[in-house]
C-alpha cells in the first residue's frame, strides 16, 4: 500500500509518453476542473447583488463602491493569473507535469476560502481577503486550460485527433458560462440566488475538490522534454530565456492579449451594464418592458448567444487545424469578420428596433472568436522544433503576458465608467471596438507556421 501511495506521487522513472485511453481519461479530468473554475468563478461574481442583498453589503454595507473598486475582483485576479502561469510552467519543468495539475487543481479549492473566511472576516478587511482567494482559485483555474495541451502532445499521436481535442478544449469556459447566466435571467430566481449567494457559491466552490481528488489516482507523470532525439546537438533543449528571445514569442503575446479581450471583455459586469445604458434609449426593450433589470436580461441573453457561438465555430472554424492550408491568412480573416460582426451589433443596439439582428450578430460573432481558438493553442505545435518542453514555456509566456494585456484593457475600461450616461458607454465601445479590431493586426505580425501550405480551406472537407 506505501509502495503504491509513493508511487503516484514520484517524480522518478517518468514515462516517454501515455497511454490513450488513460491520456483521455486525464484530459477530461483536467477539462472538468476548468469547467468547475469558471461554475466557481462566476457564482460568486452573479451574487454581488447591492446594498441589501449579495456579498456586497458584507464587504462594503450600504456604501456604494466605484467600478475600479469591484473591477478589482478582475483586474487584480487576470495580473495574478499572468503571474500563474509562469508559476505552473516553472513547475513543469523543475517537477512533473502531475504536480502542476495537482498545485492548480488545489488553487481551485481556494474558492472555497474565498467565501468561508472573508464572509467571516467581513467588511474590507474580508473583501481583501475575498480577493486574495479569488486570486488563488483564478491562478489554478486559468493554467488548466495550459495543462491540457501537454496530455494530448503525450497521449495523442493522430493529428486529427490531437486537432479535434484541441477544438473541444474551449467548450469547458463556454458551457460552464452558459450553465450559470442561465440562473440568473429569470429575474426571481436571480433574486433569490442572490439573496442565498452564500450557500449558492459554497455548493460550487466544494464541487472543485472532485478532479483534485480524481486527478491524484488516475494522474500520471511523463517527460514533457521530447524523446524524438536524445543528441544534444541535433535537438537544442528549450528554456525559458531561449523562448523569451524569439520575436514570434512577443508576436502572440500580443494576438492572445487581445483575443481574452475579444472574448471575455464582452462577458464582463462592465459590459453588461454599458450595453443597457444604450438599451434605455434605444428603444429595444424586450417583450414591451424597458426597465433595467429585463435589460440587463437581454444583455445576458446576448452573451449566452455570444459563447453558444463555439457550438458551430469549433467545429468549423476549429476544423481548419487539420488541414496543411497556410495559418495567417485564414486566422486573420476569421478575426476580422469577428471584428465586423461585434461592430454590427454595436450599431444594432443602437439603430434597430429589434432584438433579433442583435442575437444574430452576437451568435457569428461567437462563431469566429470562440471558433479560432483551437486553431490558435494549436498553432504552436506546427512550427519547427516544437518539443512538448517547448509548446509549454511558450504557452505560460503568452497566457502570462497576455493577462496583463486583458488586465490593462479591463482597467482602461472600467475607468471610462460606463454606467456614468450615454456618452460614457459609446466611449466604453469606442475603446473596446478598437481594441477588439487589433487583434486580425496582431496576427498579421506572427510567423507563418506553414509557409509551404496552401490558402484554400474547405471546413468540411478531408
């Protein structure tokens, strides 16, 4: 029985590579933590609630706090989710890729601290408490998604296959996105849900100790250095300054920056509450009503159209990884209809008296964004060179810096304080929409990872 206990965790006789039926068990154990992160995750942020009900009175009482005070619970968590993933990536490399999982799988469990100890704190003291556990639950939460690329490097040899796990990747973030604005449209239930936000947010906080639990059996520890070579001089072993030096490094820093900023900034509270200000003058309430709670249900319904975009685009958009066509010119595209399509619903807001084209627009924005992330974690694996070593520096690198990015878009943002009238909401769309514009730019400045390829792409096609 030791003999089996000291056996899962050592760090000794790792293995070449994994074995498929249990690299998939893996990958999905590390899937569901994401899932259960971002569940955790936004059921304490949909219970905010006011100056009677949610946490807010615990924290704040009857006070009022200014949007860079509660965009705090983002801003400050995505600047120490950058410093997360060069923490996990440090780990991988000094430890096991197990002990990674394991040291993120335990930062989920910090939401549950998060609630327990800063409700009972209280007051500002237990809302700096509140956040530092937020910070600890979004550092585990946001390096999984890192995580599972090194599993199918190890455990998948078939390019398909690798590509279409790399599609699925994103529906975790989604789904789990969906499952918890689903609560809270109906306006009764959200009521009620934040009024016992308390008990709501513990029951998914506890649920984070299950792939912790499940991960530390059926986890198993491989070399994430490449065993295609073992001459030294036929195969240069990656760290982290060699990676830090390539001009393509900084390259994706940036397209990945902007990308969480096209693909969260609409999900934010600032969003929702900037898109009904316009709604109170556009006249476009929803089933005749005009008050701001059935507006801020529109906007949530937006915003499950908006991520239920993945549905159709990871299978289509996401397809494209199979194939040998050349990667820019076909990301950049994709970004710049995503670009279009959020411009346009921008407008409808504004000019057209019907909820329709404003769902429409959200749902092919979605496509395109949500769509292109499988081919963007997978592009790394098409350059020359890329050992599974190499792909993980290169991934806690550019999620690193590209929080910091999203972290200073959030802060811009919140200082613009959309909520303050109409002019300040264009202007919080104006900023936005140039910022989600230069992501199609940022790729532009990225290497071709198939130079040799064609152009052409059929998503349906073999």
């Amino acid at each position: 029985m030791n003999k089996y206990f000291i056996s899962l965790f050592s760090v000794k006789n790792l293995a070449k590579s994994v074995e498929f039926k249990r690299g998939i068990i893996m990958w999905i154990t590390i899937l569901m933590g994401y899932f259960l992160f971002i569940t955790a995750w936004f059921a304490a942020g949909y219970t905010q609630g006011n100056a009677t009900i949610g946490w807010r009175p615990v924290f704040f009482g009857t006070e009022t706090p200014d949007e860079v005070t509660t965009q705090a619970v983002n801003y400050i968590i995505t600047l120490a989710r950058g410093i997360g993933s060069f923490i996990i990536g440090w780990i991988v490399v000094k430890f096991t890729h197990k002990w990674a999982v394991l040291a993120a799988m335990t930062f989920l469990a910090m939401s549950i601290l998060s609630i327990t100890i800063g409700t009972a704190v209280g007051g500002q003291g237990g809302y700096a408490l509140f956040i530092i556990f937020r910070l600890l639950l979004a550092v585990g939460g946001t390096t999984l998604i890192i995580l599972l690329q090194p599993v199918v490097a190890k455990s998948v040899k078939n390019p398909k296959t690798k590509a279409i796990m790399s599609s699925i990747s994103p529906l975790g973030f989604n789904t789990a996105f969906i499952v918890m604005t689903a609560f809270f449209i109906k306006p009764d239930t959200a009521n009620f849900l934040i009024t016992n936000w308390y008990w709501f947010s513990l029951i998914w906080a506890l649920v984070t100790l299950v792939p912790l639990v499940t991960y530390i059996f059926i986890g198993q520890n491989f070399e994430i250095a490449s065993g295609a070579s073992s001459d030294a001089t036929t195969e240069k072993k990656a760290t982290l300054g060699s990676v830090l030096r390539e001009k393509n490094t900084w390259a994706w820093v940036l397209v990945y920056g902007l990308w969480l900023i096209a693909a969260v900034m609409p999900l934010n509270g600032l969003n929702t509450r900037a898109n009904a200000t316009l709604l109170a003058e556009a006249h476009m309430g929803l089933l005749g009503a005009t008050d701001g709670v059935t507006q801020n249900n529109l906007v949530r319904i937006w915003a499950i159209t908006f991520v239920a975009g993945v549905y159709v685009g990871a299978f289509t958009v996401g397809r494209f990884s199979k194939t040998s066509a050349r990667r820019k010119p076909f990301m950049i595209a994709i970004t710049s209809l995503a670009a279009l399509f959020w411009i346009l619903s921008v407008v409808v807001v504004n000019e057209v008296a019907s909820v329709v084209p404003y769902f429409i627009f959200a749902f092919l924005m979605g496509m395109m964004i949500w769509g292109i992330q499988g081919p963007l974690l997978n592009n790394p694996y098409d350059f020359a060179g890329a050992t599974p070593q190499k792909v993980g520096i290169f991934f806690g690198i550019i999620w690193g810096f590209g929080y910091t990015i999203f972290t200073g878009g959030n802060i811009i943002l919140a200082l613009i304080n959309p909520v303050a009238g109409r002019g300040n909401a264009i202007a919080y769309y104006a900023v936005l929409t140039i910022l989600i514009s230069l992501l199609p730019a940022s790729l532009a400045l990225t290497k071709e990872s198939r130079p040799q390829g064609k152009i052409s792409f059929n998503p349906f096609g073999k």
